[in-house]
C-alpha cells in the first residue's frame, strides 16, 4: 500500500525541516510527498529542496505557486498530485511521531469500511513540548462528548461542529472525487470538514484516540488553538447535544452528495418548526430510532416540543 502527503507550505521556514525529518523517519515509511507552496518570500523552498536531495528514495513533487491561492485551494492541489492508495494531509510546524503511519494505516486496513481517518494530538509550544496537560481533543471539545460520536451521531456534530483538525487526517484516494473540488471562501467550511463531511454521506468517517502528532502552536499559526496559553476549561464547555439535536442547514458541500441520513436530517429541518410537519415527524419515528439510536428520544421530543413547550424541550436536553 503506497502512502503520499501532501503538505502544504507557506513562509514556514522556521519548523518545516524538523516536519518533513518526523515524516521520513516512520516506522512504516511513506512512499510519495508531495509540497505545494503558496508564494513564500522566505528560506522554506530551499530547504524543502535540500531534504529532497537528500532522500532520493521518495518520490518527491515540490510545486510553489506564482500567486497565493490561500489554505483550501493549495490543499486541494497538492492533494490532486497525490498519487498513493493513502493520502495524508500534513501542515508545515507540526511533528510526527514515529508511529503515525504505521498506526493509521494499519486501521485502514482492518477496517475496510474506513476510508477516512484522524486522531487525537498533543498540543506543544514553539520548541515542540507540550505545554499542557490536555489534548487536541480537549481543545476541541469533543473528548467531553466522545459518546455522541460513538453513537453515531458524526454527521450531526460535524454539521454544526468540525472537530476533525487536517493535520492529523488521512483518507483513501478512492474518496477524493466525493470532495473535490473544494468550496472556497467560508472560513467556517475549510478544507478538513469539507473531507470530514464527505464521510458522513457512506458513514465512513472514525477516529483514532491515540496521540500521533505534536500539534504546534505558536504565533503564526493560520488555525490552530488560537494561542499557546490555552486553557481547557470544562465548565465553559459548550452544549454540543443542544446544538446538534436542533436541526440546521445542512452545509453548502453536502449539497450534491445525497444520503438516506442526509435526506432525513432535510426532512426534520423543514417540518421541525410547524404543526404540519411535526405530524409527519410523529409518524416517522422509526427513523429517529435508526439514526439517532440511545439518543432518538432526545432528538424525537424535541422536535415534537420545538415551539410547543421549549421550557420543557430544554430541560430533557439539559438533563443528558
């Protein structure tokens, strides 16, 4: 099974040596990366270079655009150029442990019907060291909630919650044409919850708890945990349950990409809200049982008690 990564860089000259030495130094090595360059004015081309001399073994693609095309687009590139049967997504300052391939891949293999797949991080300052005791999955606020994923609830969260972070994120290149092209220009619907989502219409989607990466912060970070004194703070965790059981727009990239789950969650949006519609939500609770599983109650009551009784709707939400 061949690997690629695509990594995609700009003015990072800083971490982007000790990046690409973390990847070439795995247990289960790759086979194919892939850099694409978005316009850097500093020393990150060279060195890129520099490494690839010293590696001939890999199959090396260096691209450097002639004009920044921005985060989403540059990862839709080089992600085109992979060519490997697993395409890893990488950004340029984090560090990889030894065992992420080797980990990753060996989950793709005995879960056949995963096709794509990302993990929890450590969370490490400017010189690599982890500067808390919480994780990724903490700062994301999904390790609170870690049983509304286990039950299936995945497309709900990432429809109004991404909590897949691209650094960590692998796929089959066998989806690829299930997400791109990518939509651009919602800083709110980047490149990893357009792939994450893209799961969610086949139920394709799994994580992986373990730690695989170094997840760096630091002042220059184009997304990250915003700063490196971040904090977890539980009892300023938000409600995820009371913002997934509530039914939203179904998000611009899912549009095209039709699925019995997806056509359900339409069907509640434009019913949950009348008297009308809740009738014809009373009669298909069968379907709130076979989507929502331990949680069809939550989501069943409240879309009967929407408008009716929110004091009570509430209340059932807030109690789980």
């Amino acid at each position: 099974m061949n690997i690629s990564i695509a990594i995609c860089t700009y003015n990072g000259a800083r971490f982007v040596e000790e990046q690409i030495l973390s990847i070439l130094k795995q247990d289960l090595p790759v086979s194919e990366i892939v850099v694409c360059d978005d316009g850097s004015k500093d020393d990150t081309m060279t060195i890129v270079k520099n490494i690839s001399y010293q590696y001939p073994e890999i199959k090396w693609n260096i691209q450097q655009n002639s004009s920044n095309i921005g985060v989403v687009k540059n990862f839709e590139k080089a992600i085109r150029l992979c060519t490997g049967d697993i395409i890893f997504l990488s950004d340029q300052d984090d560090i990889w442990y030894h065992n992420k391939t080797k980990v990753m891949v060996d989950y793709f293999v005995s879960h056949d019907d995963t096709n794509i797949l990302f993990t929890d991080a450590d969370l490490v300052n400017e010189n690599g060291q982890p500067f808390c005791k919480y994780t990724l999955f903490d700062a994301i606020y999904l390790k609170p909630y870690m049983s509304l994923w286990d039950n299936g609830l995945i497309f709900e969260i990432l429809n109004v919650w991404n909590v897949v972070t691209g650094a960590t994120l692998a796929f089959r290149k066998c989806i690829v044409d299930e997400f791109l092209p990518f939509i651009d220009g919602d800083r709110k619907l980047l490149h990893d919850n357009q792939i994450a989502l893209a799961g969610c219409k086949t139920n394709s989607i799994a994580l992986i708890k373990d730690r695989l990466i170094g997840y760096r912060q630091h002042c220059n970070n184009v997304i990250g945990t915003r700063n490196q004194a971040w904090i977890y703070n539980g009892t300023k965790c938000p409600n995820l349950l009371a913002m997934i059981v509530e039914p939203f727009r179904i998000k611009e990239c899912l549009k095209k990409r039709k699925s019995e789950r997806i056509s359900f969650y339409e069907f509640r949006y434009h019913n949950y809200s009348s008297i009308i519609g809740k009738v014809k939500l009373t009669l298909s609770i069968f379907k709130y049982i076979k989507f929502y599983r331990d949680y069809w109650g939550i989501f069943y009551a409240s879309d009967i008690l929407y408008g009716v009784s929110n004091k009570l709707r509430e209340r059932l939400i807030n109690k789980n």
